[in-house]
C-alpha cells in the first residue's frame, strides 16, 4: 500500500514532538501491512469528511485519509480529535 501525504499533513505533522513522529511511523507501517488492523480503530467518516476514513495514532491523535484507488491512500490531515473534528 503506498501513502501519499498531502501537504497539510506534511505541515501538521512537523508540530509533534519526536515521541509522537515515532508513533506515527510505527502506525504508517502498520496501516501498510494491514489497514483495518484492531490497533488502528479504522473507521468511515461522516459530515465535511463524508468518503475519508480515520486511524487511531494514540488516544487523542488521528490522521485521516481517504482511498485514492486499491493501491494508494493519501493521508490528508492529522491532529488532535478536537482540532480535527471542531
């Protein structure tokens, strides 16, 4: 599965202390093996992300992202579940 991150991700993701990136990285490699994996809470979205999904990074951060075809996602945003969802 290749990832794609859109640049509003790119800048998000800069924010986060090097403990958080880390997390993000073992997450990425395993949204690559298997993307409903249980660790990652997958699951649709509704409202302004109707046709994005979401992952669990740790409790509170999330990226989503949406299906660009069978092969690739494109990670559009990552964040807090307050700043994403407010």
């Amino acid at each position: 599965m290749k990832i794609i991150f859109h640049k509003i991700f790119e800048k998000q993701y800069k924010k986060f202390p090097d403990k958080i990136k880390r997390r993000i990285k073992e997450r990425n490699i395993l949204f690559e093996k298997d993307p409903y994996d249980p660790i990652l809470n997958n699951h649709a979205l509704n409202g302004k992300y109707t046709g994005y999904r979401s992952i669990s990074i740790t409790g509170n951060i999330r990226i989503i992202y949406k299906f660009l075809d069978k092969d690739a996602v494109l990670f559009s945003e990552i964040g807090t579940h307050s700043e994403l969802y407010s």
